[in-house]
C-alpha cells in the first residue's frame, strides 16, 4: 500500500471520498475531498468565470466542488493511473490516521 499526499484517495462505507494531505511515516492525515478542494479555492473573478463557464446555470457552490472530487475519482478509476482509491477500513489496519473533518478541528481513528 504505497499512499501518497495529493494523488490518493480514502472511501469509506458511506460513499465519503477523503484525500490525503500529508503523510508522515505511518501516519495520513485526511480530509473530506469536497472540503480539501472548497478550502483550497480563492474565491475571485477567475474561480467565477471558471465556474459560470463549467455550469452555465446557476447551481450551488457545494456542486463545483463535489464535481472536482468525482473528476478526481474519474482519474484515479483510470487503468494507467498513478494513484488508488483506497477502502478507509483497510487502510486503518495499516495506518494511524489523523482526520481533520474542518480545517480548524482535527482528531485521531
């Protein structure tokens, strides 16, 4: 099980996608993939235009981000991709993992 930050993916029994933002010897620390990608976006006229080209009705903010993360599954569901999505229970039997749910908050599984 080779995890790497920023390329894999969690899932757990639910249907949450959680990406991998550090990795620190046995320890990954995880996030919920729609809040990595909506924490990691500026609002400006870029992140708009982009947005209005994507969709051009009007939709919810929560709806462009839950789209990064499907593309994000898409490219990972590849056969020449790099990456996996990985089982969250599977990947506890190898890993401590350090979840941080908001950025702010965070605790241990």
């Amino acid at each position: 099980m080779d995890i790497q930050a920023e390329r894999d993916l969690l899932k757990d029994d639910y249907g949450n996608y959680y990406i991998v933002s550090n990795v620190s010897g046995d320890t990954l620390t995880i996030i919920n993939a729609a809040l990595y990608y909506a924490f990691n976006q500026t609002i400006d006229e870029e992140f708009v235009t982009k947005a209005r080209e994507q969709y051009p009705n009007e939709v919810a903010a929560g709806k462009y981000f839950a789209d990064q993360v499907m593309q994000h599954v898409e490219k990972l569901e590849r056969p020449e991709s790099a990456g996996s999505i990985y089982p969250i229970e599977e990947v506890k039997n190898h890993y401590d993992l350090h979840v941080k749910p908001i950025y702010e908050d965070s605790f241990h599984m």
